[in-house]
C-alpha cells in the first residue's frame, strides 16, 4: 500500500493527500516500502523496466518520450580545466521541452490522471510551467499556470501555445502570490504542483535508473545538481537509495549542491553547518533557474547533506557565463543555471574535497536556447567580410589558430 | 572499397573527392556497394549496431549523444484532424542543438576526423550552422560558419559561442555568396559542407535505421519529411533502400516531400510532372527553415519522386501556423518549417492520396525555442488578475472548458 511519509519527522500520511507539504512545512515523499523485491523487468521504456519502484501507472499515451538522454565523457578540455579525469555529462536538455522538468511533468500527470483530475496547476515562471502545459496538453488534462506580472512574453507564449490557461498576477511580491494561491486552491480541490513536490520526485528518480544503466550499474562518486526547490536533486537521490535497498547497488552517490553565489541559502548553511535556511530576498542572479531564496524542501536537504557527507559549492555570476562558455566550446550549449555545475566542481576539486580519479557526473538542466536574453550578455566576434576581401579574409583564418584555445 | 556515385549519371567517383557535388551539379552520394552481407550487430550505439551501414568510424568522441529521439503515436486530436488514424511523430527536436541536422554533423565531423581536416566549412544562417558549431566543438575541429549579412544576432551568437568562427559576408544575395565561397574553398583545399551532401545524408540514414528498431522491423507506408537543401529526406530513404538491400525490410517507405506554398520549387515541378526546377526567387515564409528556393538535391528528388511514386504537397503561411499550434496542442512545441508535414498530410488525406490506416510518419525537424521571433505572431490569451479577484477567477476557470477544444 502506497503511502507518503515526511523527509523530516518520518510521519506518514495517506498517499492521496493532494497536498505536497505536511502541515509544518516538512516535505513529503512516496514511501519506499517493500522494495526488497523489485527488480528490472524488460521493456524497450524505462518506467515499464522500473515500474516496480514507481507509484503510478505510465504509458506511452502520456508520455512524451522524455529521457534516453546521453551521459558521456566531457572531453578533454573540461576535465583539464576542472582536474576531474572521470568528469560526465547528463545533457538533460535533450528532453521534450528541453529541460530536466519533463521527467517530473510525466509523473505530476499520471498522478493526475490516476486520481481522475480535468484540471492541474503550478506556479511557475519558466521551465517547469512550460514542461506542465506541454504534458497536460499530451495527457488532455487542462494545465493553469500561474505567472507574476514580471514573467517574461515569451516564456508565457511558450505555455500558452500548448494550451495552457495562463493566469497573470499582480501582487506585492512572488512569495505573496504563492500563499493567495495555494491557500485558495485546497479550497478548490485544485492541486498544484510544485518543483519539489513528492510525485515530481518521483520522475526525477527516473534519471538515476537510467543513470544506473548506462554506466552498467556503476554508482558514480559524485552527482551536481542546480539547486533551487530541491525536487531534481532529492529525485536522483532517492533513486538510488531505491536501488541499493532493492540490492542492485552497493553504494550511494555523494550528491553535491550547487547555486549562485547571488542567492545560495542551501549553500551557505550547508558551509555553516545550520541545521535552518536563512531565506535569501531581493537578490538577482544570470542563473535565473536557480533563484528560489527559501526554497520548499531546504530542510530536508541540510539534513541530508549532513546525514550522507554531501559537498556544496556556490559560483559567481563570471564563473556562471565563464563556465557557460567553456560547456558551449566542448560541444554543449546549456542555460546559465546548468552551467553552475561545472564551475562548483572545479573549486570543489582545487579546494580537494573531489579526487582527481573521482567518477563525477553534472546534470546538465535546461538548454541555452531557453535564456537568449542571459545570452546576449557573452561577447561574440565576427569577422566581417565581402565579395572583395573573401578571399584572403578566409586565407587568413585558415593560417591563424582559434581565438581563445579551450574555447 | 568506398565509392561517391552521381545519384543522376550513376558516374563513380574516389570516396575522398572532397567536392560535394559532380561537375554538373549532379549530387553525388556514398555508393552502397556489398551491403549483402550487412547485417545488424550488438552495441549500446545506434551507429555501433549500424556500422556495417556506414562509411565513416564514429565513436563517443565525436558523438554528442544525437538520436535515441523518440517515435510515438501523434494522439486523438491530430490523428483526427489529419484523418490518419496510425500517425507517427519523429521528435528530432531532442536532439543536441534541438534539430535533426545533429545526425548529419555527427557524419561530416567523422568524416572530417579521418581526413585530417583541421577546419571544416559551412554557409548557414540557422540550425546547420549551430549544429556544426557544437560538433567541431566536440571533436576538437576548427568550425567556420559563413553567415550572410542580414543573419540574426541570436543564431550568431548560438554559433559563436561554441567557438566556430563566423565570418559574416556582404554580398548582393546569397547565391552570388555561396558561389564565391565554394570557388575559392576548393582552391584553399577547405571542404564547405552543404545540406545536400554525400557524407551528411550518412547521418540522416542513421534516423531510418532507429525507425526500423523502433517499430520491430515494420517499415512505414509514408514518411513526411520538410524539405529544403534535400539532404535529410534522401538520407532518410537512401537508409530504408539499404535495410532493404540488406535483406532486413521487405519494401520501402514512400516519401512525402512537403514545402511551404511560397517557396515550393519542388513540390511545383513534382505536381506539374516536370523534370527540372524552376528556381524561386524572393519569396519569403514563415518556414525559415526550408527557404532554399533552388535546392541543391533537386533533380534527384524528382528522378526519386517519378521512379518510386513519392508524394508532395505544400502548404500556405496561415496552415503552418495552424498546423505549428495543433502540434503545441499535442504537446509538441516545433518550429515552423517542422509544422508544415502536419498541414501537408492533413491534405493529401483529404485528396485520398493517403489511406485512413496507412502509417504515416512526421519528421519534427527542429524546436519551437529556435525561432521565437515568428512565435510572436501566435496569438496568446492570457487571464489577468490579482490578488483580490483570483478566487474568484480562478473559480471560473475551474467552471469553464478549455478554449478552442482542440487547442
């Protein structure tokens, strides 16, 4: 029998409670009982080989076809540039809507469908509300997303295209808006999904057991995640603790936190060892998919980094667009936030807390196509030519070196 | 031992001919030669279970981790709107710069590695030019993209950034331009890599063979492909002639070239019965992507039309758009020139020219995200409210139907 069960205090609740958080503001997850048993079925899709350890049902009729995305060696340029040998890619953004959030979309909507919703909601100003309206668009099950009066056109043409109803608010402030609206929807009946909501992380588990194959169940040494509402990286980490406790691993993974330096309350009361988030107000950062200042399920992850030995690491807005570039100039175009990996592991490396042999793995989150305007903000040289001067302007280029050398 | 062959003349070339086309502008393409024997081979890698197929050594170094892209049923909605109850969706925008293009550059960039090429060469302003970007990136080759003067900053700057160097030229037009490069580049022994190459259409094939997996052996009865330079819709069905020569597949696809109504120079001469283009000059569409108005490949598609009895249609500004939204209703979020195969089978549906149960496959070539600027001429609804009227506004929305029905 499913049931959900608090990350902090262990009290468990009924598996149907819509509501994602207990009463105290513990976050909730699916119990993982009775996995001593499971095992890897056949199946050409990953849920239908790893449908013993997920709570809901899905097919092919709901999903978008997210996942399969490679994990592979970052090259040499990158493991020069960190001291990392072992140093691998997870190039999530090769999902539907081109980010991590879609693995989460598939399981927020089969729960939906089990418990017989028309309708879903989240509040979202970016990834996860595109990813939601593009999966209830799939699953015929209506998507609202609420948006500050901030959110940016395009992002909200994004879900309105899928189907979306997209409702624009006005209020004081983003964390205001949130309470209004969470508070009215238990009244309504309506559930509304967050980033670190229990069902979502039941998607994110997914990546893990895809993780697990490819790599032929090797357990990496290290996993960095983008950190903001906390549902990605307690995802993959439950996945594999499921899979040691279904006897598939022997170990764990050692997660590591990373976020901006510009807003990084996981970060910094990990560094302290506060057992509390000081939430972080009022402050901007280039990774603006890593910007929630309290976020959701923090004390669950000061514990846990405590309990497991995680790492943490926060970067500086250049080491952001420096690391963005150096993962565009080894072949992979990420936003600001998925960037942040890469530039955290380097430090943690220099600082010794990563062996130069240890198996790293970066989770590569969003697309770059995502945040053009972030973008606009790396320098780009061209050379210009015409009919005239082609000739030794290409002469040139062809006796010179590539600017830059890494990238 | 490997051989070009002229697709028109049947005329043999040396496998080096660094050239893409045979001096009459014939398209030249890798001979298939001995494929009896080939078989299909045991590999984590679509290219290692195909390398019987290929005629370049690829391997993860090269690799960006493309394809695995997933082939799904379109829904209710689409096939009810198509009329085509077994419609298939071939997501090539999850692929790593979010087009299909990624396949071909995975064969030019092999190619290029076992030439010894330090530099390899295009002329794009769009998604070729990001997708040789990334992969010279990767293998460690030097990029040149030559963009003409009117090109996007942001398809710049998404080339630049992976470090190819953008040679931006001046020109009366774009014709005049591609001839003075590809003049020059033989003369400086630098290969241009067009759209239509021999090499490229060895990665496109790849994609037929990851069909022929995913439908266990079953080979569709129609493939939809848009289509511009040509080179992806030959590698499709140069790969389904090979599975066949092989002695893998029992008959072949029939291909359905499809071009928007504004720049249609092969769909005109396909439905006119004609056995040359007639270029078109100075129209523009929606469709960016497949704005080739005198395409490279053009007299072997429609020597490949005429023999094997392929389809074609096009479409007009307002079904792009149409056909653009109906796809973000099923929850696929594509560019324009991807859009365009939904309106075009839709027709050739409605001119019985496709049965109610034949399988039918779309090519979705390229993601939404690419082209935000045409995005915008999609009208978008939003609910405004704030925090006084959102119960109540939200409480209509829970009363109400989704707008439009379909999408």
């Amino acid at each position: 029998m499913k049931r959900l069960r608090s990350t902090i205090s262990g009290q468990v609740f009924p598996f149907e409670r819509i509501e994602e958080f207990a009463g105290n503001g513990e976050s909730l997850e699916v119990a993982a009982d009775g996995l001593a048993g499971a095992r890897v079925r056949q199946g050409r899709r990953l849920w239908e080989r790893f449908a013993d350890f997920l709570p809901v049902v899905i097919d092919d009729e709901i999903s978008l076809g997210e996942g399969s995305t490679p994990l592979l060696p970052a090259g040499k340029a990158l493991s020069t540039f960190t001291g990392i040998a072992r140093l691998l890619l997870k190039n999530e953004t090769m999902n539907p809507t081109w980010s991590f959030k879609d693995r989460g979309s598939l399981t927020s909507i089969a729960m939906a469908r089990q418990m017989g919703e028309p309708v879903t909601a989240t509040i979202s100003t970016g990834n996860m509300g595109h990813s939601m309206a593009a999966y209830g668009a799939r699953a015929g099950i209506r998507a609202v997303v609420f948006v500050p009066r901030y959110a940016p056109a395009e992002k909200i043409r994004a879900m309105a295209i899928h189907g979306a109803t997209v409702v624009r608010v006005t209020a004081p402030d983003y964390s205001m808006m949130k309470r209004e609206i969470l508070g009215l929807a238990s009244g309504l009946n309506l559930r509304v999904v967050s980033g670190n909501g229990p069902i979502r992380a039941e998607g994110y588990k997914l990546a893990a057991f895809e993780m697990y194959e490819q790599l032929e169940g090797h357990v990496p040494d290290f996993i960095a995640v983008p950190t903001s509402a906390c549902g990605h990286i307690r995802g993959l980490f439950k996945g594999y603790r499921e899979l040691m406790e279904a006897g598939l691993t022997g170990r764990l993974p050692r997660m590591i936190v990373v976020q901006a330096a510009n807003v990084n309350p996981l970060v910094s009361a990990i560094r302290e060892g506060r057992d509390r988030i000081v939430p972080v107000t009022g402050k901007e950062t280039v990774a603006e998919a890593i910007t929630s200042g309290d976020p959701p399920g923090g004390a669950e992850i000061l514990l846990k980094a405590r309990h497991f030995g995680w790492l943490a690491e926060d970067v500086t807005e250049e080491e952001i667009l420096d690391a963005q570039r150096r993962l565009a100039g080894a072949g992979y175009f990420v936003e600001p936030a998925a960037a942040t990996s890469l530039a955290a592991v380097g430090k943690l490396r220099a600082a010794g807390k990563i062996r130069q042999d240890d198996s790293v793995v970066l989770m590569l989150t969003g697309s770059g196509l995502k945040d053009m305007s972030v973008f606009a903000r790396q320098g780009v040289e061209v050379v210009e030519s015409d009919l005239r001067s082609i000739r030794g302007d290409v002469e040139k280029i062809l006796a010179s070196s590539p600017p830059g050398g890494v990238y």
